[in-house]
C-alpha cells in the first residue's frame, strides 16, 4: 500500500469510507455531545498518525515478533478435493492470543501511546477482545479496563480468569440485558468521564467514525498478504472470492480491503443464521435487520418495530451481535457483496468437516464461514481465499456438547 494510496480518503461512491465517516448512506457519528472532543481528536489525528513511518515499523514489527506474522495461506487440499473447487485458507487462527483480534488491538494501543493516552478501556461480550486488549496492554505496561455483562461474565469464566491474569481490571456492566450493548453503553460513559487521559479500544469494524475505518486499516493486512501470498502461490494477486464470517465484522474487513476496488474479486459474507432465520433465535443482520443507530453508527441492526434493539443469538459467542459494521451494510446494500447465513448446525458441521479433513480445529465463528459450501457452488478452477479467523479450542466446550464427545 502507497503511502499516498492510505493517506487519501476517496470522496466517491466506491466502498471507502468518505470524509464525512460515510460508506454510501451508512456510517457517520452519532454520539453524546461530551464525546466530541475525545472522537474528533482522534478522527483529526488517526490517519496522520497511522502512516507515520515510525508507526508502521512498530506496527509491523510487532505484528511480525509478537503475534507471528505473515500468518501462513494455506492451501487446503483435501477440503478443495471435497467441494471440487480450490480452497485456500487464511490462518488467523495461528496468531498470538489465537483470533485476528490482535492486529486491532496491537494497532489501536501503539495510536493510544501516540496519543499521550495512559489509561485503556474497552468492552467484551464473550471476552475475545477483552483479552486482546488486556494482552497489549500488558505488553505496553499501560491500565486496563474491560466491561464486560454480568451474564456474560457468569458464562465466559475462562476469558475472565485470562484478562484478570493478564492485569486487567473487569467491570461488570449490571444494567438492562446485562450483555454486550450494556458493556459498551458503561464504557462509553467512562470515555465521557475519563476524555483527557483515555483511550477506548473498540473491537470490531463498529462505532462512531473514525473506528470503523480504523479498525479496518489495522486489519487490512489480512488482505495485504493475501495478494502477495497468492501471487507466490498461484501467479496472480486476486482470488475469485473471498469468504469470512461477520460479527461487527472486523476480520471480514481486513480480509475484504484490497479486493473491494477490484470488481472480478467476489465478495462473499457469511453471518450467524442461530437457530434459523425464522426462528427468533439468531444473529442475521442483513437478512432481518432494518437501518438504525447502534454504538454511535448508522447501520442495519436488528430491532423491534418501535426501534428497540433485539437480543442476538447464535451459538459462536463472536457473532452474537445485532449489527454489522456499516462497510457490510453498504456492501449488502449496493450488491457489492453476497450474505449468507448459517445456522448454528450448518457452521457445527463445517467445524467438524474442517478438523477431519484438514486437521484444523476452527472458532466456531469461523465455522459459519465454512458452511458457505452448503449454500453455494464454486467452480473447479475458482480460488477461494476464506478467512480462518480463529481456532476453536476456547469452543471446546461446546464442540464437546453438541457431538457428545465426551
Ligand atoms: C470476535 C470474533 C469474530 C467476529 O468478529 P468480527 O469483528 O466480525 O471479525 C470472528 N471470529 C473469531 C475467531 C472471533 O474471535
């Protein structure tokens, strides 16, 4: 990427974000009024910052020593054979702390030093972000704060007893659902409290601008590798799709960057179905959201008729949200994409095919990414690059549960 290329940010209806924090209608700002001065500091410095040449040798550096990259492009070989198509496999499951959470986590605290920021906050549903946020400010010798529902708490011991290893203090966040919105709602009141010294780590492609598009940039070197990664491989940059599963949808982001100008690359996103579109128990976004504002953004969320935001479900705690980033949106939204959704028995099942097939034991969210192959037909002579975007020993327990392993 061309340092000219990262610093611009295009003003057109392609899929970047525009200057207003926009990608096409979705995006944009939405906060309380005592948080502008935290975000436009931000929003006036992130790009600036982030493409300092002193930045990106830290940041490179790092990612490199610390989290283990390049992460290898795996030719799945068996996994092709069985759906007659060619699979490759991007392995963020490799990375330290075992997820692609890390790259965001890594990029946004070297932004908080910069900042002259000392203190971290950041809010965690299943605990995934909360410990790539705790593990880097370990690394930085900087405080920690993770909120995290009171529910999820309760279900999520392991990730708790990580984070409180690792020297973070975890608040229990008591009101309404006391889940992942209610986290999010306590961190944000903190920033609100805490503008001068604190920087809040949001986790996914989500949030009031800039976040998004940060958080994006800082995983964008999924797709980053993958181009040069497949040129060794296979003689040219571009695949003819890339897949990944769709939380906030951070991985898909990083995995989508640099093949979103690229119009022969299919874009294809696979989000959590739970127990069936229909069945009030699920996490599908695209297919049952309708436009709205969650956590300082206009996106496609999940809502009541009056507006209200309605509790996800999935089995992968990682995609139990009720929006998409608003990049998903506009991607949904002009076609530029194809959604899909999985149950959680079709992502089950390609968990299980992938760890029998390829000796790879898959994130449940990554599963969902997997089940593609049990909605759509590929090729024999397509490539496709599908982000494996964590492993699935902290699924254990529920891989135990559902095959009655044990
Ligand atoms: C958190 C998580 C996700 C979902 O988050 P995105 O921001 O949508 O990427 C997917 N996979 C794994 C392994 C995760 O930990």
């Amino acid at each position: 990427m061309t340092k000219e290329k990262s610093l611009s940010i295009k003003n057109s209806g392609g899929f970047h974000v525009d200057e207003k924090g926009y990608y096409g209608e979705f995006g944009g700002a939405f906060i309380p009024e005592m948080l502008y001065p935290n975000l436009e500091e931000l929003r006036q410095k992130y790009l600036e910052i982030m493409y300092e040449e002193s930045f990106q040798k830290e940041f490179h550096q790092l990612l490199r020593d610390y989290v283990g990259r390049p992460s290898p492009l795996y030719f799945a070989k068996r996994l092709s054979e069985k759906h007659g198509t060619k699979i490759y496999l991007k392995r963020e499951d490799l990375n330290h702390t075992g997820a692609h959470k890390v790259n965001n986590t890594i990029g946004q605290i070297l932004m908080a030093k910069r900042l002259g920021k000392t203190r971290i906050i950041a809010e965690t549903g299943a605990g995934q972000h909360g410990v790539a946020t705790a593990t880097v400010c370990a690394l930085m010798g900087i405080q920690c704060v993770v909120y995290m529902g009171e529910i999820d708490i309760a279900r999520q011991a392991p990730n708790v007893a990580r984070m409180k290893m690792l020297g973070a203090e975890v608040i229990p966040a008591t009101s309404g659902s006391k889940t992942l919105k209610d986290a999010t709602n306590e961190a944000i009141r903190d920033w609100i409290n805490n503008p001068v010294d604190t920087h809040y780590i949001i986790g996914s492609a989500i949030g009031p601008h800039p976040y998004p598009d940060m958080v994006t940039r800082f995983q964008s070197v999924i797709s980053e590798e993958i181009k040069w990664q497949l040129k060794e491989k296979e003689g040219r940059e571009n695949p003819d799709y890339v897949v990944a599963c769709i939380g906030g949808g951070s991985n898909a982001a990083g995995t989508y960057y640099h093949f979103l100008d690229e119009p022969k690359v299919g874009i294809i996103a696979v989000e959590a179905a739970g127990k069936g579109i229909d069945s009030g128990e699920s996490a599908a976004t695209s297919a049952l959201g309708k436009i709205g504002i969650i956590h300082g953004c206009k996106t496609m969320l999940m809502q009541t008729p009056d507006g209200q935001i309605t509790e996800p479900y999935s089995i992968s705690a990682g995609l139990d949200y009720p929006g998409v980033g608003p990049m998903h949106s506009h991607l949904y939204k002009s076609g530029r994409a194809e959604f899909y959704s999985a149950t959680d028995d079709e992502a089950m099942t390609a968990g299980l095919e992938l760890s029998q097939l390829e000796g790879i034991i898959p994130a449940i969210e990554s599963g969902h990414a997997f089940a593609i192959f049990q909605h759509k037909k590929f090729n024999p002579d397509d490539v496709l690059v599908i982000s494996l975007s964590g492993r699935g020993d902290k699924d254990l327990q529920t891989y135990i549960d559902y095959f009655k392993l044990a």
